[in-house]
C-alpha cells in the first residue's frame, strides 16, 4: 500500500541519503540514478571549481554580519577552510536545489546538508556552538528542515559494515583500523547524526524518514519504498525493463565496492 496516492513529478524532490560509513549510500545514489530517469545525483557547489564562484560570493556576503563577528569575538581554534566552505554552502545550496528550471526529479544527496551541518556541529571546533553562531544555526536547521523532503537512514551490523570498509577500494579515515576503533567511529557517527535529525524535525514535526537495513534490503525495494513515501509514480528508464532491474543493481553494487 502506498503512503499517498500516487501523481506525477511536478517539482523536485530532495533526498538525503544518510548513515555510518559502509552502509551502502553511494550505492544506492548511483543505481538509482541509472535505474530511474526521475532520480538524479546532486552535488554541493564545489568551492574549487569557477563556475561556483558566484555562489560562494554571494552567500559569504549574506554571512558577512555573521562571521565578522564570529571572527573577532571567538578564541582559538579557528575553523579550517573547508569547514568556512561548508557553512556558505549551508547557507545557500537550497535556493539551487528548488531552481524551476530544472523541475520534476527527485534529487539524491550523498554528504549533503545533513552530513554538513553534522560535522560542523558535531565534529567542529567549540567555536561553532557559541553564542555568536545560534541565530545562524536556527536559520540553517529552519531552512534545511523545510527543504529536505525525506531522510533516508541506511544502516547495517557493525561487522557487515567493517567488512565493507576494509574491502572497498574506497579510502576512509578508520578503513583498516583495529575493529574496537571502527565500532567507536560508527558509534560517535549515528549518535550525532540522529542530534542533526533531532534539531531538524523541531523546525518540520513532519519531516519523513525512512530507515533500512541494507544487508537485508535490496536497493530495488528501497528505491520503491522511496517513491511510494513521496506518493510519486515510479518510472524507469525506456531501455530498463522492470526484469532487469535486480541485476542492474547488482552490478551497480559490484563495481563501486
């Protein structure tokens, strides 16, 4: 049974995809977007690239009040670099992700607003959790709770997920770590993760997530549990015929691990 009737696209939808290391976000992001012609994978502005630089421009001008104030009244440790990128990028990606332009897709957020906000305010110098900073922080976590449409938490046992870590290609900072250290990581990683999630649903009491076991769940049913939460249609790609979709994720699956 679906969640909603089901009608067409006619806007977009932002997704973030969240959870430990090894749950199989990636993974999901890319077979779905090569599965389904609605969904597409959507990246933060990157600060390296010129292109971006008027958004980086604009929205460090928005902030300017905010982060004279911060720099001239907060001590030691200063935010790094990348973490100044992230609080700009914070404080506009929203506006590009509802652009009328580029309408009717549901839009995959791999280390998105969600992941950002988590690290800087989890994981960031003390700075950020002072005074100076809490008009920006409930700016961002209204905003954010108001533009996210569904969460969707992945997740697995501790050993399938070390398992997938220490075998994947990808580097990661705890890949190959003694097991007590990763389980330490993964546990800090959920427990401020489910803190940015909190802060969020007080500014959206309705904010849809879903969660899932991906050493259970096959990423075909989460892309169907996906639409049917959105009360979206479900559509594939013309060369996609349903009966090939299991294998197309499998193979998806096989070549980012």
């Amino acid at each position: 049974m679906r969640d909603k009737p089901v009608r067409p696209l006619t806007k977009n939808y932002v997704v973030e995809l969240v959870g430990p290391a090894g749950s199989g976000k990636s993974t999901l992001a890319l077979a779905l977007s090569l599965i389904n012609n609605s969904a597409v994978i959507s990246s933060a502005p990157n600060f390296h690239q010129i292109r971006h630089l008027p958004f980086f421009v604009n929205n460090c001008l928005r902030i300017t009040p905010n982060l004279v104030s911060f720099l001239l009244t907060e001590k030691r440790p200063r935010p790094s670099l990348r973490q100044f990128v992230w609080m700009i990028t914070l404080t506009g990606w929203h506006h590009l992700l509802r652009e009328p332009e580029s309408t009717g897709k549901i839009l995959l957020l791999d280390q998105g607003p969600i992941f950002l906000m988590t690290d800087l305010s989890e994981f960031g110098p003390d700075c950020f959790q002072s005074k100076n900073m809490q008009a920006w922080w409930a700016g961002a976590y209204k905003h954010w709770a108001n533009t996210i449409d569904l969460v969707v938490w992945l997740d697995a046992p501790d050993s399938v997920l070390i398992n997938r870590i220490n075998s994947r290609t990808k580097q990661h900072v705890v890949k190959n770590k003694p097991p007590c250290e990763i389980l330490n990581f993964q546990s800090l990683s959920r427990q401020a993760l489910n803190q940015t999630i909190l802060k969020l649903s007080a500014f959206n009491e309705y904010l849809k997530i879903l969660r899932f076991d991906t050493s259970q769940v096959s990423p075909l049913i989460v892309g169907h549990r996906i639409f049917s939460s959105l009360g979206l249609e479900e559509g594939t790609r013309e060369a996609d015929p349903p009966e090939n979709l299991s294998q197309q994720f499998a193979s998806v699956k096989k070549m980012i691990d």
